[in-house]
C-alpha cells in the first residue's frame, strides 16, 4: 500500500513538473525530418524524443533477456539431468564394505 502510494505521488510529482515546464516553453521549433519539415511544439518534440529513447532501449534490453531466458532454460534441463543421475546413484546398492576386492589398490597401502 505504501509503494503504491509512493508511486502514485512520483508519478503525480513528475507529471506537474512536465506541465510547468510545458507552460514556460510554449515555443514552436521547425523540424527537419529529411523527408519534410514540419512545425512542432519544444516539448512535444521532447517528449516524442524521451518516448522513442525509452522504445528502443526496451527492445535492445529484449534481446538480452530472450538470451537468458534461453540460457536458463538450458541450465533447467541440464539441473534435472543431473538430479536424475544423483536420485540413479542414490538408488543403486552399496558394494560389500568387508571384502578385500572392493578396496582400491591405493587404499590398501595406507
């Protein structure tokens, strides 16, 4: 309940903040878009250029996380490998401890 409301007045703390500074620059600036030129409002052209920034960092992150989301779908398979092969291990019968044969030649030294 308190991050909500935390949240809510950061959000309200920024959107007043935009509004001020959208009430002192009421210019308008020409834009040259290569194909045209088209006349634009100082701060919606900021915050077309703060969206657009935002975009592609959200999809040049993507490409990281579809890599890890792959990895750590391997390491999951290769975890549950290796769980098989211990529960296998665990499961298999012990050697007799008291005969001479099972003891490996280094051991017998000792």
């Amino acid at each position: 309940m308190l991050r909500k409301t935390i949240v809510f007045f950061l959000v309200l703390a920024v959107a007043a903040i935009a509004a001020i500074f959208a009430s002192l620059n009421p210019a308008v600036i020409p834009l040259d878009l290569a194909f045209g030129e088209i006349q634009a409002p100082l701060t919606l052209v900021l915050v077309a250029c703060l969206a657009l920034g935002w975009i592609l960092g959200l999809v040049s992150a993507s490409f990281m996380i579809f890599r890890m989301m792959a990895q750590r779908r391997t390491l999951r398979r290769s975890l549950g490998l290796a769980e098989k092969e211990i529960d296998n291990l665990r499961t298999m019968p012990l050697p007799e401890a008291d005969s001479e044969s099972s003891i490996p030649e280094r051991d017998k030294r000792a």
